[in-house]
C-alpha cells in the first residue's frame, strides 16, 4: 500500500504541473468552446481569419516585448510608437511639401514603409542606450519615451487622423492597403508577416547564441556579465527589435483602416505585456516563449472579438480581460515562484534558470556556468563587446 501511494504522488504533481504550463492553450480552447457555443458565426472561417488579423497587432507588440521581459526589463513605449510609425507613414503617402523648392514629394509604399519601419528601430534603440548604457530603469526610460513619442505624433497632425491612404497611380504612391486587405492563399498579409516574425524570433531564440545570451541575462546580468555575455549589447538590440516589431504592427494597422491616427495604439503596450504573461514568461527575466507568447495575444484577441459578437459591453470586456490577466499572474507565481533576490556578492553564484522546458528557448543549463570558472572552448568569449 505504502509503495502504491509513494508512485501515485509523481502523476498526480506531473498532471498539475502540466496544466499549468499549458493554461494558455487551454484557456483558448476554452475560449473557443464557449463562444462557439454561445454564435453560431464565431468558428466560421471568414470570422476566424478576421480575428486572426486583429490578433496579428497585438501578437507582433506582445513578440517585441517578449524579449524585452526576458532580460528582465519592459517596454512601455511600444503603443506609442505603432500610433507614431503609422503617422509617419501616413504623412510620407499623403506628400511631403518643399516649400523652399515649391514641389511636393510622393514617397513609393516600399519607401514610406521602410523609413516608418527604421524610425522605430531607431527610437527602439534609444531605448535601449538609455536602459543598458545610462542604466534608466526600463520602467522610467519607456515611460518617457510613451509620452515623447505620442506628443510628436499629435504635434505633425495637430491631434487630427491622417485619412484617405490609397494613394494615386499618378503620383505612384499606391499599393498601401495591400498589407490590410490582400490575402494569399486566403490567408491576411497581415497574418502570414506575424507567423513570419515569430518563426525567425522563435529560431533566433532557440538556435542562435544571441538567443542563449538573452536567457542568460535575464536568468543573472550579473554572473552573464562574469562569463563574457555581452550584456550591454544584448539589452541595446532586444529594444531595436521591440520598436522594429512596433513599427511594423503600426504600418499594418494604418493599412488595414486606410489611415493614420496619432491616439492610435493607445493602452496597446498593456495589452502586450498582458499577452507575454499568458503566454507564462516571468516578469522578473529569463523564462518565455514565442510560442507561448503566440497563445497569449490569441487568447486576448478571441476574448475581446467574442465578446463583442454576442453583444457584451465594452465595460464589461475590459474586466474579463483584467481578470484573465490577474489569473494569468497568479498562476505564473505558484509556476516559478516568488523571484529570488540575487545573493550579495557572490562572483561564483550561478546564474538562475534559462529557458523554459519544453519550450522556444534553451532548456536549462543555457546560462553561463559560474562566474568564478573562466569560460572554455564553447563558452562566449569574454573579450565579447559589452
């Protein structure tokens, strides 16, 4: 009897556990399930791709943010940048004046969506110097760069929605509703680009010494700096891909409504760190997964689109999707725990559980071995720039 009980112990805390890390996808079954249940139109395949589309915004900021938490910062900016992104490019279609010359420049859609898109590396970057060079709290640097960037955007429209982006075959600025309305093979653009983003994230995570790198520094800065990590630069470029991935959320936003507004994107940057905690990465660093991640925006997408179908409140839709995130929280403290503060001092303390298992990233054992073990042959190279 006493070794029946001891071997049902084990499946009983597997079964738990598997749960657990598994509530994102069984929160969108779910999902699924009840709304399917409660309209008829919700598991159609045209409502379905819809949703899809919506949910592609929010996957692409939640993605950028990803990385982000993983080095244990966050990026409150990212709303702000798609609204700014979205204006820029929208002003470039609409014409640029040369008052000095007296002629109007009509950028190509390639050109206007390049610039809007290396505008958002750009401010993703001076995020990333503030945080990493000038050691600004994420929190305060992305904070700013929210309210430094929405002003820009209300200041080159004076608070106005940039309308009308179809362009004219004359003035060949045409072509932009291509990202918001084309499909392939009756998929949404705007889909297949966040499967591809995803995809090179989730290989860039998983296969890439950047990728061991990012979990180390969110798993110990301290002792990945010991082990030669190039911490500084690591935190530098999650930033320019969060504002890359902002940018390109916004061009497909503005495409898809065939304009450009400056409040647009407004509480985005919740919705995305909401998506990165259902998808069950730790806030304090060092454990997430694109996939995951990818269920998380799905789960808010379907929820708030479901809702709407049967006819709830936006009111009411903003609670449901607090509490899921409340949830979402709680669970992932009883899955990893209450954060451990970092020991004083100690060169040799090793650096805190990587990847998760089972998931995009490296599984444990990614991170830098002690700090006090100068790194070998496979290890980074300390002489790595910072």
């Amino acid at each position: 009897m006493t070794s029946t009980a001891a071997g049902d112990a084990p499946r009983k805390l597997d079964l738990s556990k598997l749960l657990i890390e598994s509530r994102a996808f069984l929160a969108l079954a779910l999902i699924i399930v009840i709304f399917s249940l409660l309209s008829p139109n919700f598991l159609t395949i045209d409502n379905l791709l819809i949703m899809s589309s919506h949910v592609a915004i929010f996957a692409l900021l939640s993605l950028g943010q990803l990385l982000v938490v993983l080095t244990g910062g966050i990026d409150l900016s990212v709303g702000s940048i798609l609204g700014f992104t979205a204006v820029i490019a929208g002003f470039l279609l609409r014409g640029v004046p040369l008052s000095m010359f007296g002629v109007t420049l009509y950028p190509s859609v390639p050109a206007a969506v390049l610039i809007a898109v290396v505008l958002g590396g750009a401010l993703g970057l001076i995020n990333g110097v503030l945080v990493a060079r000038f050691k600004v709290a994420p929190f305060v640097a992305t904070l700013g760069m929210l309210y430094v960037v929405r002003g820009f955007a209300l200041l080159m429209t004076n608070g106005r929605t940039i309308n009308d982006l179809s362009g004219d075959e004359a003035l060949g600025n045409t072509g932009f509703e291509w990202l918001g309305f084309n499909r392939i093979l009756g998929i949404p653009a705007g889909v297949l680009i966040m499967a591809v983003i995803a995809l090179v994230l989730a290989v860039v995570l998983g296969r890439t010494t950047f990728g061991r790198w990012l979990y180390a520094t969110g798993g110990n800065e301290r002792a990945s700096q010991l082990s030669g990590v190039p911490v500084r630069s690591v935190t530098i470029w999650v930033y320019v891909i969060s504002g890359l991935c902002s940018a390109v959320a916004g061009i497909i936003l503005a495409s898809t409504l065939t304009s450009a507004s400056p409040t647009a994107g407004n509480t985005y940057e919740l919705t995305a760190i909401a998506g990165v905690v259902i998808g069950g990465a730790a806030l304090s660093g060092g454990r997430g997964t694109v996939r995951g991640t990818l269920l998380g925006a799905f789960v808010i997408g379907f929820l708030s689109d479901g809702l709407v179908l049967i006819g709830v409140s936006a009111y009411w839709q903003t609670v449901f999707v607090g509490a899921v995130i409340v949830v979402a929280v709680l669970l992932n403290t009883l899955q990893y725990g209450r954060p451990r503060k970092a020991p004083k001092a100690t060169a040799a303390a090793p650096a805190d559980g990587g990847g998760p298992a089972g998931g995009d990233g490296p599984a444990d054992g990614a991170e830098p071995a002690g700090a006090t073990t100068p790194p070998g042959p496979s290890a980074p190279d300390p002489r790595a720039p910072d």
